[in-house]
C-alpha cells in the first residue's frame, strides 16, 4: 500500500516523464524494498514520513543504504514526504542532478555526493 506522497510521486516520475527514465515502483533488492528504482542508472528513491526520523529508522536507513550501495552499487535519494508536496521541482532537479552524476562516471562511488544525514530543506542523498 502505498502512502500519499509515493502516489503523487509516481504521478511524476512514471511514463519515462524525466528525461525518459524508466522507474519502477516498490522494488526489492536483497531485503530491502526501495520505493522507486531506475534501473538503468541504478537510482532508489526513498520517501520519508515522521516515523522515520526516530533512531532506530534511521540506523536502519543508514544500514540499507551501506549495503545497497556496498553490495549492489545503487545510489539512494531520500525525500521527506512534505517535499513531494510543497517542492516537487526540487525532486525532479536531484534525479537529474544525480543522473547526470551517474553518466559522468557510473562506477565512482557516491560517498562524495552524500548529504546524508538529512539536511534542513528536507532532502538527503544516501551514499
């Protein structure tokens, strides 16, 4: 089931609306379910609503996010959900900033492009 912010995300990522990136919804990797997944470039993107903000979420978005990009090579972007609503400019501009990233050198690893923990305008990118 999805929440309010995935489906009002899908509405803007799905039917190659970016660029003609592919995305695909509730993906599994491993043990893990990503909300949305590009394939092509090896993109997650997580949502994030207040239960994640307690410790134990997010040492367990820290977890997930080390070995997606460990063991899988997949570059997380997280949102908090408020962001799909009052800036969804601002998502789309970070999946093409982090694409354009991806292009430039897909096997780089993404530790430099990290602004994890989260940051004050509510986004974050995992390693």
């Amino acid at each position: 089931m999805s929440t309010s912010a995935e489906a009002t995300l899908w509405k803007l990522i799905k039917g190659q609306q970016i660029d003609g990136l592919k995305f695909r919804r509730q993906h599994s990797v491993g043990p893990y379910i990503l909300d949305f997944y590009c394939p092509q470039f090896r993109l997650g993107i997580e949502l994030d609503g207040e239960v994640h903000s307690t410790t134990e979420a997010m040492d367990y978005a820290d977890n997930r996010a080390r070995f997606l990009v460990n063991e899988k090579n997949i570059w997380v972007i997280r949102f908090e959900n408020r962001v799909v609503f009052e800036n969804p400019t601002r998502i789309v501009e970070e999946i093409r900033e982090v694409v354009k990233k991806r292009r430039e050198n897909p096997t780089t690893s993404p530790y430099g492009y990290s602004s994890f923990p989260k940051e004050e305008n509510g986004d974050t990118t995992d390693f």
